[in-house]
C-alpha cells in the first residue's frame, strides 16, 4: 500500500510538500492466495458446507427497513413491460431459466444482486409490482435456491441480496402461497449462514463490506440473530478499516467504489432503525470521513469525476446518496492519502491524480491516470478523462474497454506510447508508477500543484513533472510539463511523447491560424482558448464514457514532440475569453 511523508503543514489544511509511495504495489494474489481462494469456493460445494446451511428457518422477518434511496425509473418501467435492462442489455423476463442464462458478466450481478427490486418498487404499486418481484424470484430459487454456484453464491452477491430482499419484503413476500413463503425465508436463512463463513473471504472494498453488511442485515432481522449482529459488526469494523484510507479516501482509489460503500452504509443504516437502534460509532464515523472525500472527487455540479475505471456518475445519483447519509460536509480540497487534489476558482474546479495507481491486490480494472486532471466551469466539463472502464455498456468491444485503462486515455503526458503504469489483460496494474512527489500552494492570486511521477524512469530515464496554476478568478489554468533525465537510459535516441487533453461532451475545437492553439467553444455559451508553446497541437477524435456507459464521439487536443537527451519542457494555458 501507499505510504506518505509530509513537510510543513500550513494553518489552512494544505500540505505544502508530500511524497507517496505504492509499496508492492505490482504484486497481485500469489499463486498460495490464489489457490486457498479457489480451494475455499470448491468447499461450497462439499457434504460439510451443506450441513453448515441446514438449520431453522425464520417464519416470518422481525421488521422490515426502508431503501432509503430511489430507483432508476426507466429500468422500473421496463420490468413492468416484461423485460430486464440494465447498461443498455436487455433480456426478455418470459422464458428466462437462470440455469443456463450467460448474460454479460455486470448484467448477471446486477440480476443476482436483486438490485433491480429498487428499481421496480420506484414505478409500482405492490400489487403491481409483486407479481412481477415473484417471477423472478421463483426463477432464481428454482436455479440458486439450493444448487451452490460460483457467481450467484459470491459473499457480496448475497450480502446485497439480503439487504434488497429485506428492505423490499413487500414484493417478495406479498403472496398467499405458504409454500413459496417458505422457499423465499429458508433461502434468506440460507445465504445468512453461507455469509458466516465466507464474507471475509471476499475481495477487500465494496465487495467485503457488501457481504457484512449482510450479516448484520440477517443478524437484525432474523429471529434469534443477536450473536450473529455482534459477529457482523466485527467483520464490518475489519472491512472498512481494510478498505478506507484514513482521510476517508478508498484504497482502490475508486469515487464510484467510494459512493457504492456509503450507499451500502446508508441502507444499513435502515436495517438498524427498523429495529429502533443506531448505527455502530465506527460506521458513522467512516460515513463522515467518505463523505467529504467523495465529494472532493467531484465537480462543481456534484457529479463525479471519471476516475480509475468508474463513470461520471449524476449529479442527482450522488446527491440522494449524500442526503441519505445524513452527513453534511464540505469537499475534502487535499485528500492527504487517496490523492485527488481539489482546486477550486471563481466557477472553476480542478481535479488532479496526484498519487501512484492503487496497489493490484486491491483492485481490477484500475487505471495508469497518474497526474492527469479533469477541468470544469460551471456545469461544463472541458477537460475529461475518457472513463468508464468498468461502468461501460455491455455492447463495447473488450480491446476498446481495455484501452480506456491506459495512460492516452487520460488528460496527461504519455511517453513513447506507452503507459506510465502497465496494465494486465487481467484487471490488475504492474509495474511503473512507484512514487509520486506533490508540492501545493495557495495565495490570493493563484492556487500552484506542482507532482512528479517515476512511472517512466526504468523503462526511459525520464521524470514526469507537471505544474499546474489556476488563477484566483478561476479564468484561467497554466500548465507546464516537463521530462527530466534520470536513472539510466535504456533506449537510445529521442523519445516521442503526446500531452492529451481529452475535451468533455459538447466542446467543440477549432485551430487558431498558427497551428499552436484552439478555440474551445463550450456549451451554455462560453468559450475558452488554449495555447501551447510545444512543437505541435492537433485536434483528434477522442470519446467519453457518460453516466449510463454509452460511449460518446468527443474532441481531444495533442500536443506532440520528442524528447532529447536532455529531457523536454511543454508549457501550456486554458484561458476564458468570455
């Protein structure tokens, strides 16, 4: 994991010089970890496994919870017509036998996760909507219920289920037949015991904190659970210490990972009020050091940012979750351990990657975005990152996925084509950045970052620098990035390289007359203009994953060069005309 060094705190919060390291950051599961894995999921299905499920069944739940939250209306709606959607995937419900459905693998968890309940429950009445809840449960009970299987047994697909099921009983449970009543609660019981032995087997983030959540959740509403709430509540106290930095940032470095746990802690949250208590003292208080930490990862309308693999989730999104939350918080401007530092201007915010990738046993899908920054005005975004890797519509190619993972995929400096990270065909970050150097000032004319990275000493003897000022009134952004020789050189000759500055949805470029600058026309009406004192700019396709994970046709401005032996410095600057 990252470890940090600090220099000269100043009184406002700011840390004027830090240094953090990715420690091991390359090393994913080894072949033993890999192997206990695979060893603990075969045993689900062993004689002694199955023993461990069987026990007494509730007849009914204690109480049941609220979802705090809304769902999405057009997916609620396409239940109701008789039909699944999700990530623009769609499978009709009739005829659906869960035994021998292959959806796309986001498609099968959201199906398994039940997730859908909130959806359906957002557009129906409970006579509408029950008939159609138990179809589908029927279904996967008849398929799950009491064969074991890899995807539908996973510790976090069970611990969502039972927090969906719970807090949408009303769907599920509205019917007369004893029978089927029976099936739904014995099952319930069933995953509650199968989360004992194996939520702490999940992976370390969202999906362990899922799996306990739902041991809590069974421990709350389940007759007899007290012992059980108690077990829960240690496992979760683990998971989150595990997952969390203590700046309330997620080690895998994920925003939408981030809001994904607070959402989880939110509909806990529920479970405990039905019962009339509180959350523990520990989940508050994670709940109140996420919240201003996702919210720094945010731009000034409040949607998130596209960070490590995750999407521009709304603004609307993030906002019922926050509500829900309870916590009320100012954006985290230096997160001191996850690494996004915030600036802030007049109607302008500045986003930077200002730390190393998170560390591959924490993380699949991560992505090499070290020192690359997104810049919006108002509503506007006009510097992006490409996103979405892991929130992408189903119908994108893997090798385009894959690609939106690498270095050129983000607004930054990429050296002789290649990442300043590696990134595996497996999900998992390599070798490249290991340590990150980040100096920040503030004044009353400009805010100054200035971060360096090693992500490409070993393989080609430079340093990445890059300084960044954006001024008091926020109209204007200076950037400068500059290669410095170090370490030994592995190739000879100069190295080419491309400053990216992906544009956002709607802004359109067009070239000035000497070929060294652009006019950014931006939607609501202002316009912006870049100039560069670098070789070349050239004005490139580029595309943008949005909210729903459709890719979307967008502008990018390169800057190109070479860097000599001596290294090469590229200065920049993003200027409001209007």
């Amino acid at each position: 994991m990252s470890e940090r060094t600090d220099d000269l705190p100043t009184a406002d919060g700011i840390d004027e010089g830090k240094r953090l390291v990715r420690v091991g950051g390359d090393k994913g599961l080894s072949l033993a970890e890999r192997l206990t894995d695979r060893f603990h999921r075969l045993t689900w299905r062993t004689p002694i496994h199955g023993l461990r499920l069987k026990g007494r069944h509730p007849l009914k739940l204690i109480a049941v919870p609220e979802d705090p939250l809304f769902g999405d209306v057009p997916r609620g709606q396409a239940l109701l017509e008789g039909h699944i959607l999700f990530r623009g995937e769609s499978h009709q419900i009739t005829g659906l036998d869960l035994r021998s459905f292959a959806p796309s693998p986001a498609f099968a968890e959201f199906l398994h996760s039940f997730a859908w309940l909130r959806d359906l429950s957002s557009v129906a009445t409970r006579a509408e909507g029950a008939p159609v809840a138990e179809d589908l449960m029927e279904r996967w009970l008849a398929a799950h219920g009491e064969r074991i299987t890899a995807l539908a047994w996973r510790p976090d697909l069970w611990g969502r289920r039972i927090l969906f099921w719970t807090a949408h009983a009303p769907l599920i449970l509205s019917s007369t037949d004893l029978v089927y009543r029976s099936k739904v609660l014995n099952a319930l019981a069933r995953g509650a015991r199968h989360l004992d032995s194996s939520a702490d087997k999940a992976p370390p983030g969202p999906h362990r904190v899922a799996a306990w959540c739902g041991v809590i959740a069974a421990g709350l509403l389940i007759p007899g659970g007290d012992p059980r709430k108690s077990f829960g509540e240690a496992g979760l106290s683990r998971a989150l210490d595990g997952a969390l930095w203590p700046d309330g940032g997620l080690v895998s470095r994920s925003p939408e990972s981030l809001l994904e746990i607070i959402g989880l802690l939110v509909m806990l949250r529920e479970n405990y009020a039905a019962r009339r208590q509180d959350l523990p003292e520990f989940a508050q208080d994670a709940l109140a050091r996420m919240v201003p930490a996702l919210l720094g990862a945010c731009h000034a309308d409040r949607a998130l940012a596209s960070w490590q693999g995750g999407g521009p989730v709304p603004a609307e999104q993030v906002a019922q979750i926050i509500a829900a939350s309870g916590v009320r918080a100012r954006p985290l401007k230096q997160a001191r351990d996850w690494g996004y530092q915030r600036m802030t201007a007049g109607t302008t915010v500045l986003l930077v990657d200002a730390a190393p990738p998170p560390i591959a046993r924490v993380v699949e899908g991560g992505c090499a975005s070290t020192l690359a920054f997104e810049f919006s005005d108002g509503p506007a975004r006009i510097i992006v990152n490409c996103g979405g890797a892991r929130a992408a519509v189903a119908a994108l190619p893997k090798s385009l996925v894959q690609g939106l993972r690498t270095t050129a995929a983000h607004s930054t400096l990429t050296l002789a084509d290649t990442n300043s990270t590696a990134v595996h065909p497996d999900g998992t970050l390599g070798r490249g950045v290991a340590e990150v150097e980040v100096t920040r000032q503030e004044s009353e004319n400009a805010s100054r970052i200035e971060a360096s990275h090693d992500g490409y000493v070993r393989r080609h003897g430079f340093v990445h620098r890059r300084q960044l000022i954006l001024t008091a009134d926020g109209r204007e952004l200076r950037g400068e990035d500059v290669l410095l020789p170090q370490g030994r050189r592995r190739r000879a000759g100069a190295a080419a390289f491309a400053i990216r500055f992906h544009l956002g949805q709607g802004v359109e470029a067009s070239p000035t007359a000497d070929g060294l600058g652009a006019v950014l026309r931006v939607p609501g009406g202002a316009m912006w203009q870049f100039r560069t004192r670098g070789d070349s700019l050239a004005i490139e396709e580029s595309l943008w994953i949005d909210g729903e994970g459709r890719p979307i046709a967008t502008q990018q401005l390169v800057i190109g060069g070479a860097a000599e032996a001596g290294g090469a410095t590229v200065g920049w600057a993003l200027k409001r005309a209007r």
